[in-house]
C-alpha cells in the first residue's frame, strides 16, 4: 500500500514509517520539525540522541535497501498538505501530526489556543484534502483515551447504546476530557465523524493509551534509528520519568496517591495496531473507533513495578509523593474495552516483560544524557501562568510530529 506518514519524525510517527517501510508498503512522511523545536523552547533534550531526519532516512536505506519519501511541510498549510496528497495518492494516511502533550496545552492562553488551532485545523485540512484529491483514501488517526476521562461506568470503543424515555439509539461515547489538549482531540474526532457521514470518507479513529518503549525490530537495526525517550514534565510519560528516575537513584515521584489509571501499550504493538487498521480499512462512509492499549496500570502500581524491576538490576529506589499539578480523580473506576484490534489478530507485548530490555536498560546506557531539574512538575492546571511561560515563545500555528 501507499502510505503517508504525518509527522513522521516524532515517537509513534518514526517506528510507525519504519515498521510500514521494512513490511513492504510505500512509504512518505510529512513532517515540518516542530517537535524537536519544542525541546529548544522548553530548554529539555530527549533522552537517547536523536539524528537529523535526512540522516535517519539516509541510515535506514543504506541498511535496508528501502527508501522513504520525505515531504518536508505543515498540515496547517492547506496548499501544501493538498500537493503533497495529489501527487503521492496515498491509500492510508496515518496522521499524528499534532501538538500531543496535556501538559503543554495547559501553560498558559498562548499554548491552549495554539494546541486547539493547531490540531483541528491540521485535521481539517487533512479531511478536505482527502476528499479532493483521494476520497478512495483511509484515514488512520491517533486519538486519545484521555477524550473519555474517567466515567464510573465502563468506556465501549467509541460509541454507546443508550435506553432513554422508551427508545434506544447508538450514540458517541460521552467525552469528559481533563485538559485544553484533550479537548482538541474531541474537536477532531468530531469532525471526522461528520466528514465521514456527508462525503463518504472512511476513517479509524484509535484512541491510544499511554505508549512505552524505545526499541523496535527496525529501531534496533542501528542506533542512528534509535526512538526517542522523553521524560521531561511536558512531553514526557510516567513510566519514562519512573525509570530514568530509578538509574538516577533518585525517588520515584508519585502525583498525588497514586491511584490514577491509564491504558498503557508497547511501541511495538502500536505500530502494529497501525499496519492492521490500513490492511483492514474501515468502510466508505463510515468513522470506527478502537481503543488501542493492552494493558492498565495505576500510577503507583507502575511505580511499583519499576522499583522491583530495579531492584533486580541491584539499584534501590524510593518512592514519593508529591501535590498533583493537574484536576484529576486521585481514585476512580475505570474499565475501558479493547478487543477490536485484539480481533484483527493484534498479539500483545506486555510491560512485565519489556520493563527491563526496552526501558531501564535504555536508561542506563544513555544516564549521563540526563537533566535531573526535569523531574518536577512546572505546569499546574489551575494556574493561568506556570513557570514554564519563562522559555515559552509559542511558534505559529503549525502541525507537529
């Protein structure tokens, strides 16, 4: 298949070109280098040393004989994302080519109204051009879990039956989002769903839980191909923090009790989740959901797990609480369903056993790498300006990676 890669140069967007590349697809990014501009506004590094992306490509086809179009634009700018779809005529458009961070969109106005403008207009566009130059194409868009929040009931994949006053009726799963980024990707699939419904475009929307990893197959080729490992308190995850934490010695930090629970997946499978939505396209018409993690986890039972996974690697690690920065349920129900990626044959890894090989391992080797003064959180959600403002120079509104 043809395949277009939007921002093909960030975590998921990089595994994700290379796994489609090496199983024999045609492949393009479009990618305009955004994310590795937040790293300079907020002063931060990821942690394993991320090439130039004409270097990574060049790197990949010396090894594998496979080469890898680069479009080098922004999704924001409609002229360019209709050429760059006219002339490559993709059969998929894998899309995650938006500003991905809560904690980002939560800084101040600047960086709420960029991420909003950012990511619903860059989808938009992405929507307009498929329908003007390859309405036959499907979309495969990155959401997010995070758009159902916490509902004391059980999360469906994407929509609900609902019984009310005697009738019934198929419906969007309700949407409590917990941040302005969040809500961008409501926005988004909102308006996938109603372009889908008036001009028959075809659309899976994979509302993702939180990925971990750094190593796939393709990754391992060379370490010039080697993912990134964030772990700063915007762009980073727990578990990343967790374990650069734990080959630091330093305290394991906990937000608040613990007792938030999240979706978590492999690296490997989300690139794997990817190539089965492309291979088994939704229909003409039609916008599917599939929630895409494999296992759940608590906070602190990642904490936990971590501290015993360090404990085998002779390293002591303690854990500590800290005040929550964001609004949020320190407990809560949650039991969200997964079982349609599981249907198309996904087979999943799981953290018990790629904690030690894909992560602490990871950190240790590139622990000198390390900025100890990004542990901490600088962003508070109830907080109209944060410390973070002080690097903070928002660009204009493009697509990112």
């Amino acid at each position: 298949m043809r395949m277009c890669v939007l921002g093909g140069d960030g975590y998921c967007g990089w595994a994700t070109a290379l796994y489609l590349s090496r199983r024999g697809h045609e492949v393009a990014i479009i990618d305009n280098y955004l994310r590795r501009q937040w790293d300079f506004e907020l002063g931060t590094q990821t942690l394993t040393p991320i090439l130039p992306l004409n270097d990574r490509l060049r790197i990949w086809q010396e090894i594998t004989g496979l080469s890898i179009e680069l479009m080098v634009g922004d999704v924001t700018d409609y002229s360019f994302v209709s050429t760059a779809f006219a002339d490559f005529q993709p059969d998929a458009v894998i899309h995650f080519a938006e500003q991905r961070a809560a904690p980002y969109s939560m800084i101040d106005q600047k960086h709420a109204v960029f991420t909003q403008v950012n990511n619903v207009v860059g989808t938009l566009n992405v929507l307009f051009a498929m329908r003007e130059f390859c309405p036959e194409c499907h979309l495969v868009k990155l959401g997010t879990m995070g758009e159902y929040g916490t509902p004391n009931i059980d999360i469906e994949e994407g929509y609900i039956r609902v019984e009310h006053n005697g009738r019934s009726d198929v419906l969007p799963y309700p949407k409590q989002p917990g941040s302005f980024y969040h809500l961008s990707k409501v926005h988004d699939s909102h308006n996938i769903m109603f372009a889908c419904k008036i001009w028959e475009l075809r659309a899976t929307d994979l509302n993702q839980g939180v990925v971990y990893g750094t190593v796939t197959d393709e990754t391992a080729l060379d370490e010039g191909l080697i993912n990134r490992f964030d772990y700063d308190d915007v762009f980073g995850t727990v578990l990343n923090r967790f374990c650069i934490q734990a080959a630091c010695g330093h305290p394991l930090t906990v937000y608040g009790e613990g007792g938030q629970t999240r979706g978590f997946l492999d690296i490997r499978d989300t690139v794997r989740c990817i190539e089965l939505a492309c291979l088994n396209p939704a229909n003409a018409g039609e916008c599917r959901v599939f929630n895409q993690f494999t296992e759940q986890f608590s906070v602190l039972e990642l904490a936990q797990m971590v501290q015993e996974a360090s404990r085998k690697m002779g390293m002591e690690v303690e854990i500590d609480h800290l005040p929550s920065p964001r609004v949020e349920a320190q407990h809560h129900y949650y039991n969200a369903k997964h079982s349609k990626l599981i249907d198309l044959g996904l087979r999943p890894h799981y953290l018990g056993e790629s904690l030690l090989d894909s992560l602490l391992n990871i950190t240790v080797k590139y622990q000198d790498r390390v900025d100890i003064s990004q542990f901490l959180p600088q962003v508070n959600w109830k907080s109209p300006r944060n410390r973070r403002t002080r690097l903070a120079t928002v660009p204009a509104a493009t697509a990112s990676s």
